[in-house]
C-alpha cells in the first residue's frame, strides 16, 4: 500500500470536469484507489464518491492505492491534483 497527502492545486478543485478526468485516470491502474479528505474515504475510481466529498482549490487530502501499480498510480494522480488545470 502507498499513500501521498497532497494539496489540490486544480484551479477549480475536483467539479465535474476534473472529477470525470480524475476517475478515467484512476480507472487505467488495477489498483485500489481510495481518496481520503477530512477523515472521510472514497473510493477514487467513483465520480459520485468524488463528487460527495466536495474537494476546493487549496485542500489537503491523501490519495491511498493499493496493488501491484501503486506506486505508478499515486503519481500520475498526485501530478493530475498538483497541476492548475485538470
């Protein structure tokens, strides 16, 4: 298991548009995705868990993956939620 905190730099946080493109992205890895933001876990590969959590510009969470492309998983994630446009 691999596990990063992070902090969102996406210029509109996680709506809609960068949801959908953050779950596609999560999808690609057989790993287990988990988001987790203010004690509360999602699963990362859920656009309606995503969408639930409500996650702004400026917010620390930690993406959690789990599987034998982890380690490929968080970062490919961590540059997606680090860069100012999703």
């Amino acid at each position: 298991m691999a596990e990063k905190k992070i902090v969102v730099h996406l210029q509109h946080g996680l709506q809609a548009r960068s949801a959908t493109k953050f779950v596609g992205k999560a999808s690609a890895f057989s790993s287990e995705i988990n988001i987790v933001k203010n004690g509360r876990t999602v699963n990362g590969k859920s656009i309606m868990g995503l969408m639930s959590t409500v996650i702004r510009k400026g917010e620390e969470l930690t993406i959690i993956a789990n599987g034998r492309d982890e380690q490929k998983a968080i970062v490919t994630l961590e540059g997606f939620l680090s860069s100012k446009e999703g």
